[in-house]
C-alpha cells in the first residue's frame, strides 16, 4: 500500500491518486491539489519533495548575472538609449531630493494632526474598551465561548483518540483550522470594534 507524499497516511486501494511526473512519489488527488494550491501561492516556482521543479510560472525566470550584464549591453548599444537613459536618472534624482522636502513636510503636519486628533482618540479607545467589556460580559458571548471551547476540546479530544492526521479531522468535521479561527469569539470582536479613519 503506498502512503501519501503529502501528509503520510496511507493510500487506500482504488483512491484517486496523482503520481509526480519525476520521482514514485504519490499524493492523495486532495492533497495533490492541495500541494500544488499552496505551493504556487507562496512562489511563482513549485518544487517536488524530491526537488525538481513541477511548475514555474512563465513569466518567472531567474537570471544569471552573465545573462543581465548581456542584457543591458545589448540595449545601451541601441541609438538613442543613453540619451534616454540619462534623461530618466536626471528625474530620478529630482524625485530623491524633493522627496526630502516632502517628508519633512509630512512630518510636521502628522505632529501637528497628533495633537489635534489626541483627545478624540483617547475617547475613542474608551468608548471602543466599555463595549468590549459590555460583551464579554454578556450570556450571549459566554455561551458562544462555551460552545466553541467545548466543541474544540471534543474535536481535540477525538483526533488523539483516533490518532488521526488533522486533514482527516477537517474531511470529517468539513472545516479547516483557519475557519475555526475565523469563528473564534475574541475575533468577532476584534473585527466588529474595528476603528477606521
């Protein structure tokens, strides 16, 4: 029986199954995707465990610096490019030296807004801190906090029991860990008192 590349549990006879075109390597067909999904959201270059290179994004290539060196001489060499080129450092420059200007500018007026903004905050944060202890304080809060704590330690509970790998838990219970930190009750009240300017 082969076991699962991805999160090592075995793969039962007659599964969906996706092989790696390089190496024996198995996945579950989810856990295939799932590999994949993840992979190719965090880089534009996605890599086999056995490390070659299962996709790569067309537009992502990686240089050597012999290749670059190679590059900018054959496109300074073209009539008119200097010039063009030194055109776009001149305003580069400018850009640089007025920005100096600008932060010291900002600057000033974000001390000045500091102070006219300071009492307003300051009550803002309590009136924000007063409602936050009004729900926490409330039967509806403690009751959801029960239940999700309850459900969580059960869950928790049946994972160990069953010594289970936790992407059968969320085929099983259909929902994944960031979902139930999405329903935890500290960050519906998080979200809610939000302040935004």
């Amino acid at each position: 029986m082969s076991v699962c590349a991805h999160c090592a549990m075995p793969i039962e006879e007659g599964a969906k199954v996706m092989e790696s075109p390089c190496c024996d390597l198995k996945f579950h067909s989810q856990c295939g995707i799932l590999k994949l999904c993840e992979a190719n959201y965090h880089s534009a270059v996605v890599y086999c465990n056995c490390g070659s290179v299962l996709y790569q994004h067309p537009q992502h290539h990686s240089h050597t610096d012999e290749e670059i060196e190679a590059s900018v001489t054959q496109v300074m060499a073209k009539e008119g490019v200097p010039a063009e080129v030194k055109a776009i450092k001149k305003k580069k420059t400018a850009a640089r030296k007025a920005l100096t200007g600008y932060k010291r500018m900002l600057a000033v007026k974000k001390r000045e807004f500091k102070v006219n903004v300071e009492n307003h905050m300051e009550a803002l944060k309590i009136a924000k801190q007063n409602a936050i202890n009004e729900v926490k304080n409330s039967a509806e809060y403690k009751e959801y906090r029960k239940c999700v704590t309850g459900a969580n330690m059960m869950e928790h509970a049946f994972i160990k029991k069953h010594a289970i790998h936790r992407y059968v838990a969320y085929t099983i219970f259909g929902e994944r860990s960031w979902f139930k930190r999405m329903r935890m009750p500290l960050r519906y009240i998080r979200y809610t008192f939000r302040i935004r300017l």
